[in-house]
C-alpha cells in the first residue's frame, strides 16, 4: 500500500473511530437514560395501570428500547472489529 492510500485508510479509520464514540455516547448517556426513565414510570404505575392496555405498552416500548441497545451493542462490537482490521490493513 502506497503512503497516500495508507493516509487514506488512517483517514477511514478515525472516521470509523469516531461512529463509535458517538454510538457509545448515544447509548450510554441518551438510549440507556431513556429505557431506565419508562422502567421507572412503569415500576411506579399501580398494579392495575401495568396490566392495562397502557401498561402493556409501556412493557413493548422498554422491550423495543432493550432491543435497540442490543443492536447498538452488537453494530459497536462489529465497529470495533472492523477498525482492528483496518489498522492491521494500515500497518502492512
């Protein structure tokens, strides 16, 4: 690899970098925030409230919430590979 694709793939890199610090930031300080606050609401509603037709939709939203950090995990954890295999790209 010339100097000037490899600056290139240092380029892509930090990009990539920089995705999942903003991932990370979202989930951890937004999404995660976001579930626990609709945990909490829900917690506190009376037993009659959860069961009802809002309390179920309150259980679907925190599942889907709970989901989407998966998702947001797993798309991290494949950044994250995915860098490891561009710096030792980089590094040949």
């Amino acid at each position: 690899m010339n100097n000037v694709r490899r600056k290139w793939l240092r380029s892509i890199i930090e990009q990539l970098e920089t995705v999942h610090t903003n991932l990370e930031t979202i989930k951890e300080e937004d999404l995660d925030s976001l579930r626990d606050e609709e945990q909490e609401a829900y917690d506190n509603l009376p037993y009659g409230i959860q069961e009802s037709d809002r309390g179920c939709r309150m259980e679907e939203i925190i599942s889907e919430m709970e989901d989407a950090l998966s998702s947001l995990e797993y798309a991290m954890d494949n950044l994250s590979e995915a860098c490891e295999y561009l710096v030792s790209a980089s590094e040949q």
